[in-house]
C-alpha cells in the first residue's frame, strides 16, 4: 500500500510491537483493566482518575453533539471503559478492537441487548459506509504514526455520519521533558507516535474533518485531549 511504503521499517516495526500487539496478551489485559476499574491502590490512583476524567469529557462532547440515541462505534473499545455510558445514551453500540484479550473483560459490552463486539483493525473496518451516527476512539492514536493515523481517520469518516469523538496525546514543551525521561529510564514510551496541537489540527482537516471543540483530560498532568470532530460535507 502506498501509505504503508512511505513508513520506514523501524517506524512500523514499533508500531507493531507498542501498539498492535502489546495488548494482544492475557496478562496486559487484565491489568489495563485493573488499572482503572480494580480497587482503588497508591499504585493506579492516576490512571483511575484520568479513566473517570475521559468518560466525564465523553460524556460532555456527547452532550454537545445533542443526538438523541445515536449509533455508536467505540474503537478501539479495549476493556470497555465506555461501555456503561455508551450502552445507556445509544441505541445501538459496537465495540471493536484488534484484541480478543482485551475485549474478554469487556462485560458490558457482552451482555448488554443494544452491543456487539467485533474483533477488527481500526485501519480496515468491516463496517459499512455510514453505518454509525459517531465514533469514539479513545487512546489509540498516540500509538500510531501519523500516516495511519490518516488511514484511520479516512475510515472514521466512510463509516460515519454525524462525527467523531477522539483523544490524542498533545505535545508541550513539560511534556516532552517528561516523555524524554522515560525514554533515557528505559520505560515504556507513553506517547510515542504523540503531535502538537498545530499538525494535528492539519491532519483533523485533511481527514475532511472540522474540529468543533476540545477538552483537556487533566490540564497540567496529562497531555491527553479530546476532540470533537465533524465531518465537513
Ligand atoms: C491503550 S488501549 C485503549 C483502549 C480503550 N479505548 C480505552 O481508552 O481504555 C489501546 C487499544 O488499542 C487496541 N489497538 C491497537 N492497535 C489497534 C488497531 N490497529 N485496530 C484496533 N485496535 C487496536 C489495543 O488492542 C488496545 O485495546
């Protein structure tokens, strides 16, 4: 694919391992999911308040959006962290992720009548054109390289019809002293594939895409952000 050509071999390669199968694993899974819905510990009282943060800032773009039980495809959908606000707000929810493992502790989204989980790759969905009033992508494209992020967002946008809620690590000058630092400890890169506010703006509009408004999770301690999104006709 012409996309994938431009992409050097180191790059793919790392998007490979940190973020198409670093969670394709029994052991991550289950603690991604403890990290923000296991008992409350010294050791994931971030991580539970920034979940609780991004479902708080969901909820509120979905308010702004105003549709009233909107179809909705959460990808990835991971362990399910929206599953409760998605099953009670939309008339019918898809959650679709490149991991089963992941998806395993995805309960509400099993059990619910209005939710169905779909192992597939945001890339190439099989989904058809506009088969969902809204996307929700949540902590994915930080993960990714720019490239694919475009080839993400083209299919956020074919099988869309009203918008798109998604986050990304936003680059500050803190935060990159921060991601540096990891880097030299040798500990696992949080955002790699992360941009700054002025490209992303550009890759949100060259998706076809007018950003209608923007949250910060945690301002001052977490560079993530969600976006609003709306396709321009
Ligand atoms: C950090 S987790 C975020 C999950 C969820 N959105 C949340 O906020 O809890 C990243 C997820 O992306 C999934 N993933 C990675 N690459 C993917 C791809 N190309 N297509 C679909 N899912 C992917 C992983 O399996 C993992 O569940």
């Amino acid at each position: 694919m012409q996309v994938k050509e431009k992409l050097d071999k180191e790059t793919l390669d790392r998007y490979e391992s940190i973020t198409r199968k670093n969670y394709r694993n029994d052991l991550k899974a289950r603690s991604y999911y403890r990290s923000y819905a296991g008992m409350v510990t010294p050791a994931n009282l971030y991580a539970k308040a920034i979940a609780a943060r991004e479902v708080a800032c969901v909820r509120r773009l979905l308010d702004d959006i105003g549709l009233q039980s909107p179809s909705c495809l959460d990808v990835p959908c991971g362990t399910g962290k929206l599953a409760k606000l998605l099953c009670s707000r939309a008339s019918m929810v898809v959650g679709a992720d490149i991991s089963a493992e992941m998806m395993s502790f995805a309960v509400t989204y099993k059990t619910s009548p209005n939710s169905w989980l779909v192992q597939a790759d945001a890339q190439q969905m099989p989904f058809a054109d506009k088969e969902f009033d809204l996307v929700l992508c949540l902590r994915l494209f930080h993960r990714v390289p720019k490239q694919l992020r475009l080839e993400m967002m083209s299919e956020f946008k074919r099988v869309s019809s009203a918008g798109v809620i998604v986050s990304m690590a936003i680059e500050g000058p803190w935060q990159r002293m921060k991601w540096r630092t990891r880097r030299v400890l040798r500990m696992t890169e949080s955002a790699p594939f992360a941009a700054n506010l002025h490209s992303f703006r550009d890759e949100v509009e060259t998706s076809g895409f007018a950003w209608r408004r923007s949250l910060s999770v945690m301002p001052g301690l977490s560079s993530e952000r969600l976006f609003l999104l709306s396709p321009v006709k």
